[in-house]
C-alpha cells in the first residue's frame, strides 16, 4: 500500500511539474491550463481500456501512468503551439487557427505518436514471468499514449477555438520568448549550435557513428538481472525451536526477541 500510495503521489507531482514547465516557457495560463488538461484527460480515459481487459490499479499500471504522464502531454503541446504560432504570425482567428494549424501537423503529431506506440507495445508481448509483470504495463502505456494523440486533435483545438484570444499572442509573447533575458540566451546559443552542426556534416554524423558503435563495446560491462536488489527498510528474524514445541513456549523464546529487536 505504501508503494502504491508513493507511485500515486508521483504521478500527480509529474502532472503539476510537467504543467509548470509549459508555463515556464510560454507564460501564458490559459494557454498552460489547455496543454496540462490533455494529462488526466489522457490518464483517465486509459482507465477505459483497463477496465475492459481486467487490469487493476497496481505498481505496475501505475508506473506506465507514471512514465505516460510526460508523453501525453506532448502531443497536445506541438499542436498548441503551431496554434499559437498561427494566431501570432496570421493574425487569423483561435477558430481558423485551431482548424489550419492540426491539419498542418496531423501526419507528424501522428508519426511521433505511433513511434513511441510501437516501442512500448511489444513489452506486452514478452514471454515468461517477465512477460506476465510487464503485459499490462505495456498495455497501458500504449493505450495512454494513443489517446493523448486523439486528445490533441481534438480536445485541444477545440479548447484553443474557444478559449484562446487574439489578444494572448499579442501581448508579447514573442518579445518575451526570443529578445530579452533567458529565452534570447537560449535561443542565441541554440541557433549557433544548429549552423556549426549543419555547416559540419561529417563530424556530426561522425560523432553520431562512433556513439552508435560504442553500445557494443560498453554493453558487456554491463550487469544483467531481473531485480536489482535494494533497500526496503526491513529484515527478517529466523527462530528455530525443537520440534514439537508448544505455542505458549514458543511465546515465552519470541516476546523477549520482539522486545529487542
């Protein structure tokens, strides 16, 4: 219970973090709250699917919520923003831009979306006793990932037709994202980075070789096991007594132990 109770606790933290730094970036709250609804939208709607294969609220369905909780937000935060972008730089109405702007991004946001799906969705699948911890794990994972995508074309845009104004792009966003303070600094450093990186081709693809080949080299010196062993603040006490011993006389050898320990 404890352990369940601990995974529960972070998965509302990894919500409110992953909200935060949304607003972190775009500074807008009503803009933050759009992006943020799409995580217990998508955690929520997961329960669905859950409920319809007999899973139960477990560590491990409760850890591939965990781990969902920044993916699903993912989803709605690129095709927020190309909302965004389009009411800042067209000038067209939330309505207009909500339309447009999904339409545009809809094959990449799915693309994205899809990929991740396939990478979690084969942990199902696994065979053994590893396969029988991870089967719903997988599953809920994907599950979750998927409805985030349905929840970005369509509860997001429609909260950006409805809620968004005109007037959130312009109040400054883009002067205070990209010309003063932390965000100028970034994106100075970024946009140096990115012309040394695409006037260095071959060093990059290089570099990215020689990190790919170092799995091979790396992996043996790693350990392998099913659990790792770890610290769960407790131990246990063996007491052996002669066989036939009664329980009473059993009590009388325990109690001054339990006093001990």
């Amino acid at each position: 219970r404890k352990s369940f109770e601990e995974i529960q606790f972070h998965l509302l933290l990894g919500g409110l973090f992953a909200a935060l730094v949304v607003f972190f970036f775009i500074r807008n709250v009503r803009v933050t709250l759009i992006a943020a609804l799409a995580i217990p939208t998508s955690i929520i709607g997961t329960f669905t699917v859950m409920k319809a294969l007999g899973f139960t609220l477990n560590n491990m369905t409760m850890l591939s919520l965990s781990l969902a909780t920044g993916i699903v937000i993912d989803d709605a935060i690129v095709v927020l923003e190309n909302i965004f972008r389009y009411i800042e730089e067209k000038g067209v109405s939330p309505r207009e831009a909500a339309m447009k702007a999904t339409g545009e991004i809809g094959l990449a946001v799915m693309a994205t979306t899809l990929s991740l799906v396939v990478i979690f969705l084969p942990v199902a699948f696994m065979t053994g006793q590893v396969g029988r911890y991870f089967y719903s794990f997988g599953i809920s994972s994907a599950a979750a990932i998927l409805i985030s995508m349905f929840v970005s074309f369509t509860l997001t845009p429609a909260l950006c037709a409805y809620w968004l104004r005109q007037a959130d792009a312009r109040q400054g966003h883009q002067s205070q994202t990209k010309q003063r303070g932390l965000y100028a600094w970034i994106d100075k450093k970024y946009g140096v980075m990115l012309e040394w990186s695409i006037g260095h081709r071959s060093i990059m693809l290089t570099i990215a070789g020689m990190v790919v080949a170092s799995a091979a080299l790396i992996y043996p010196y790693v350990g392998q096991e099913l659990v790792p062993d770890d610290d769960q603040s407790e131990f246990s006490a063996n007491l052996r007594l002669p066989r036939g011993t009664s329980f009473d006389r059993t009590l009388e050898y325990a109690t001054p132990i339990e006093g001990e320990l």
